[in-house]
C-alpha cells in the first residue's frame, strides 16, 4: 500500500504567503491571481509572532482568523506555521536572556532571525505556548492539512543558558567526568575536568582558533552534538503541543539539504514526514540538486518528502541573482517530483515591498499582474499538475546502490588538524554520487545504521569515524555478498574522535584486506598519477601509501617513492568483495570504477538515454513512472524501451519509438508492470 504525505488529491502546488505585509482590501486580488496559477495550498503564519502576541499576555488572532477563512474561501489548503522563528522585540528588551551568543562571545540584540537561544527557558515556554493556542484555535479547520513548526532550524549559541545545558547533556551522554575525561583525552594539554562546573563552551574564547578549526576536536564535536539536539528539543517541545491538539494532522519543519549545522539524520525521525528548501544557484550541477533531494528522501526513510520552497526565479542571496531561464523552473520541479517530492512549493508567493526579501522572485512581482514570463510559467506548471491528479502520488523509488552520508563523521572529518585543509567531506561525497547519477543508476543516500541487505552495492567515502557496531554492520553486508567501496582517510577513529590503534584502517582492516602506513599529503597544485586498467589517472590530494594483506592491487602509484605500490584495491571478503580507494582522482575515474562495479552487480540504469538527459523511476503498486529530464540546451532523440503514454504530452508510444526531448523539457512516461 503506497502512502502519500497529507491528505491531499494530487500534487500540492502552492507556498509561502504573508498576506500581513499587506493591506486588506489587496487580499482578494492576491487570491485571484494565485487561483489563476492554480494554487492550492498556502504556508501562513511564518514570522507573525510579533503580529499575534503583541505583548506577554495579549495574544491577536483575528487578522490569521480572515487569512484563514480567505484560503477557505478560494479553495486554498492550509500548512500553518508556528511563527516561532523570530522572537517578538518586547520579548528581547524583557527576558534579554533569550537572545543568542555568538562564536566570538558577543551577546546579541534584538534583529534578524534564529536570534533565539534554543536552551532559554523563556523562548521555550512562549514558543510552546504559542504553538499551543494556535493548535488549540485551528484545530477544527477543514482546510488545515499540516503544521509547520518554527522555520529553517539553524545556527548556534554560546551564551551562559548553552554552557549550563552543555553540562547536563554531557553527564546524561558520559555519567562520570572519568568517562567523559577519557573520550575528551583530556590529559593532553593539561585538561584534565575535575568537577562539571570546569566545563565551558568550545569557541572564539577557548578552543577554537576559529569557526573551523578547534584544538580539541571532541569537545567541539561533541558541542555540534549538543546543539543539533537543543534545537530539536525545541522542534519536539511544539511538535507535542500542536499534536496534543491535532492528532491526526502531519508535522514537519523545513530543512535545508546538505545543511552541516544540524544532523538531520537524527531530526529525520522526529518528524511526521521531511520538507526542505531547494535553492541551487544555476552554475550547481543538477546531480548536486539531485543528490540533496535522495538525501532528504533517505532520512524520511525513501518516504515521499515535500519541496517546501524553491523560488520561481531569483533568489536574494547569491553574489549574483541571476534568472532562472524559460523552462528551468518547471525542469526542477519535476526533479523534485522524480526523486520523491508529493508538492511543489514556492517562497514567496507575493514579492515583499521592502528589507532583503524584496528582490527574491515570487509569483506575484511587484508589478503586481498576471501578464510576466514567471507569472505564466508557474500557471503553466499548475495546469499540468492538475491533469497529472492523483498520478504518482506517493509512489517510490528502488534502488539497489546506496551512499552513506553521516553528520558526525563530516563534523569530525573537517574538524581533524590534517591531512589537508582541502579535505572537504561533501567533496568525495559528491565524487562517487555524480559518478552514479549521471549514469543514471537509481541510488540511496543512507546512514551507518541502515539495512544494508536490501543493496548490492554500499559506498562510504571517507569514513573516518567508525562508531560502535559499524563496522561489523559492514562486515556481514560483505560477508553474505554485498559490494562495498570505501576511500582513504577511512577507519581511523571512534565515535569520539580518539585514533583507533593497530594500523589504519582500524576496524575496517580486516575487511578491505589493507594496512595503511602513512599518507601523503598533496599541495593543491601537485599531482601525482596511478595507472588502472591500463589508464593512467591523477592522484591528488591524499595519497595512501598501502600495504596488501589479502587484498588484489588494481591500480598502482608512478611517482615517488611510493611508485609501484597500490592505490587501489580490492579484497574477496565471504562471499562479496571490499574496494579501498586510497587517492582523489578526476572523474573519469569515478566514472569508470563505478561502471564497473555496476556492471559486475547487475546493476542497471533506469534508463539508456543521452548524457544529460536524468532518468528517475518511481513505482507505486504495479504502476511504473520514468522521469526524463533534459538539462541540456539542445534537444535529445529518445528511444523508449517499451509501450508507454507520456502523461505530460498524452501521447502513446510503442516499444523502440523515438521522440524529441527538448532543451530543459520533461518527459513522464507510465507503463504497468506485468505480474
């Protein structure tokens, strides 16, 4: 049985409208124009705190009550936000304890947004209890389908309320300061804690050099674990005061993709289903796009997701605006659709007159009419979500491959002093994930605690932190015939960042069949050069100097004095195989050892189609929906593989039959999987 989001007939196609930065008798213009592009749902109540509660007792719900009924009245669905995302200014000039500390230990005023200290006791109890009386007032509103608690979680404090909270998270984590001594080593450099209370943050004042750098990385790990997990108890404590009210109606926040502040793995489990905010800029790569899609798709656990934002052109905040071209819009919206989105959702929905939002694209320009290229185009794609109905609603993806991506590991990944300051997590990351999806093989992004078995082939670059138990997970993923790939700088340390003795990689040396002794450290404009398959390819970066012990050399390094010995191996582990990629390369060889790999597990595309044309599936019962999308600007021949009907173009097509794809077009063709 396939599930969708929220209860909703087709694909939600809508966004964010503050119709409160507006005056009224504008409203009933605004709701015919969105009517024309074929909205229906609206996100309100985003930052209306101020507007809501005007004062520590006064609370104002009449101008959200007309909102409310005006969406009611066009025909318009509601997520409603909790506005807790920015404090109301009378709440910082009284209880100045709720605004945040920044890394350099400078106490904020009131102004901006996340401004709030997430472990104040004062921006919890209003926060909730604002949550509350909205829940409490909508909670019988037939138009209201899901809540939106807060927006965009981010950022950090340091302020005395985090220090105190600090302690308490660290003695729940470690219950004895011994424990806690041992996995800080906090014998080095005579830092040795002898009551709780010696405890203090880890920033600008004490162990950081700077935002990046720390002389002790598990302290300052084990900070971004607290403070991921403080502002999801923020999260938690409105999630339970608006569901006490509304059972039944789904929650979520929205998140930001490869966002490294928060471990959304962990926040992922404490929402109803995932949303997030895609903002590329055009010079992105659309396998970038992609790869942040299958992750926020892989913390929900590969349930649909919703694409909460995504601007209709523009956005504000780039070095330069630049335009979304005819086409491209609508192009990454279906991305979107393919790889797992049940809405397509804009900020904004009306173009604000004044402060840094006014130049980001909207639906409504300030030219205020329907008569603008962005205006017709989002109309165009509204049109044809309402022909696609209930089609591909809820259906998933499958996919035998699968990436391990963990925010514990990047944190102490580019916290380590050294190998190299270029060594940058989301980079190898990305490396083998475009090698997979330019190819078009249907991938997961995954965490270390995942089922492995349902795979053939796992991939973990660069995983440095190996945390208790995974290591065997990987062990038996191997053992009953799975395929791994891992890479250098991998198996080195524990869960608290101490080395793990006996030789690198760790817990993992035994399964790829390899010790490594030392790495070579490349300055960004040296290389040096591996020979595979015949093909000579660039060693860059980091160059593991190996050693075999069990393992088959498949590439070997030409310069040096590590010449001749292996840069790439492989080693037969039960019954399935362990590669080590012990260097950076260049694409090409990405490309080519992932090929293989696929090949050798039967691994195939989605589909066979020219280079830049993306193909996704999504199944749902025996229906089966391929997404075609060209990013190219010239047009592509596509050859289909079997009969099917492109539902966007409504036309049948014939095993073998050939078509025109567009420069930027979309095509989604559905056949039904026979018994």
């Amino acid at each position: 049985m396939w599930e969708k989001v929220w209860d909703h007939h087709k694909i939600a196609y809508g966004g964010d409208y503050n119709p409160e930065q507006w005056p009224e008798e504008t409203w009933e213009e605004d709701m015919r124009l969105l009517a024309l592009a074929h909205v229906d749902i609206l996100t309100l109540n985003v930052f209306s705190w101020a507007l809501l509660q005007p004062s520590e007792e006064e609370y104002r719900f009449e101008k959200l009550d007309k909102i409310m009924e005006l969406a009611k009245k066009h025909h318009m669905k509601v997520c409603l936000a909790t506005s807790t995302a920015a404090h109301p200014a009378w709440m910082a000039r009284k209880y100045p304890e709720v605004l945040r500390t920044d890394f350099r230990g400078i106490k904020r005023k009131f102004g901006a947004r996340h401004n709030s200290c997430p472990n104040s006791l004062v921006y919890r109890k209003y926060s909730v209890r604002l949550a509350q009386k909205l829940a409490e007032r909508y909670a019988d509103d037939e138009n209201l389908i899901a809540w939106h608690i807060s927006n965009e979680y981010g950022g950090e404090c340091y302020c005395e309320n985090c220090e105190k909270a600090f302690r308490v998270w660290l003695k729940k984590r470690y219950q004895t300061l011994e424990a806690l001594n041992r996995a800080w080593n906090t014998s080095f450099w005579g830092h040795t804690f002898y009551d709780w209370e010696e405890i203090v943050l880890p920033d600008h004042r004490t162990e950081h050099i700077d935002e990046e750098q720390t002389t002790a990385q598990t302290i300052s790990i084990d900070y971004r674990r607290f403070n991921s997990d403080s502002l999801m108890e923020c999260f938690r404590l409105e999630y339970d005061a608006v569901k006490k009210h509304t059972p039944d109606i789904p929650i979520t926040t929205n998140l930001m993709g490869t966002y490294k502040v928060l471990d959304y793995r962990k926040w992922g489990a404490s929402m109803d289903f995932i949303s997030w905010d895609n903002y590329p800029s055009n010079e992105d790569s659309f396998s970038k796009t992609a790869l942040n899609h299958d992750l926020m798709r892989g913390i929900g656990g590969g349930k649909p997701f919703v694409l909460m934002e995504q601007t209709p052109s523009q956005q504000n905040w780039q070095p330069f605006n630049a335009l979304k071209r005819p086409g491209v819009m609508r192009l990454w919206s279906y991305q979107a659709i393919a790889h797992g989105s049940d809405a397509v959702m804009f900020f904004q929905m009306k173009r604000s007159v004044g402060s840094c939002e006014k130049y980001h694209g909207a639906v409504i320009s300030h030219a205020g009419h329907e008569n603008t290229r962005v205006f017709r185009e989002v109309s165009q794609l509204g049109e044809e979500l309402e022909r696609l109905g209930g089609e591909i609603l809820g259906s998933r993806g499958t996919a035998q491959a699968a990436l391990m991506f963990d925010w514990e590991n990047w944190w102490a990944v580019e916290y380590s002093a050294g190998p190299s300051v270029s060594l940058k997590y989301l980079d190898e990351i990305m490396k083998y994930y475009t090698a997979l999806h330019t190819q078009n093989i249907p991938v997961d992004l995954i965490g270390e605690e995942d089922d492995l078995s349902k795979y053939k082939l796992v991939i973990a670059p660069v995983l440095y932190m190996t945390k208790p138990g995974v290591d065997q997970h990987i062990r038996e993923f191997i053992r009953h015939g799975g395929t791994f790939l891992t890479t250098f700088f991998s198996g080195y340390v524990d869960e608290s960042d101490l080395v793990i003795l006996g030789g690198y990689p760790g817990r993992l040396r035994d399964i790829l069949g390899i010790w490594v002794e030392e790495t070579d450290a490349l300055p960004d404009t040296k290389r040096n050069r591996f020979l595979y398959g015949g093909q000579e390819y660039s060693a860059e970066l980091l160059c593991d100097i190996i050693h075999l012990e069990g393992a088959q050399s498949l590439a070997e390094y030409q310069e040096d004095f590590y010449a001749n010995t292996a840069a790439v191996t492989c080693n037969s582990f039960g019954e399935g195989n362990a590669y080590y990629v012990g260097t950076r390369s260049e694409e090409a060889f990405y490309s080519r050892i992932v090929r293989e790999i696929c090949q050798q597990q039967q691994l195939k595309p989605a589909a066979e189609v020219p280079s830049g044309v993306e193909a996704v599936e999504r199944f749902r019962d025996k229906e089966h929906y391929l997404f075609l999308l060209n990013h190219k600007e010239e047009a592509e021949q596509i050859t289909v593989s079997k009969d099917c009907q492109d539902l966007l173009a409504g036309i049948d097509y014939q095993a073998e039959e050939q078509f025109e794809l567009p420069a930027k077009g979309v095509a989604i063709l559905k056949w039904m999987e026979r018994s």
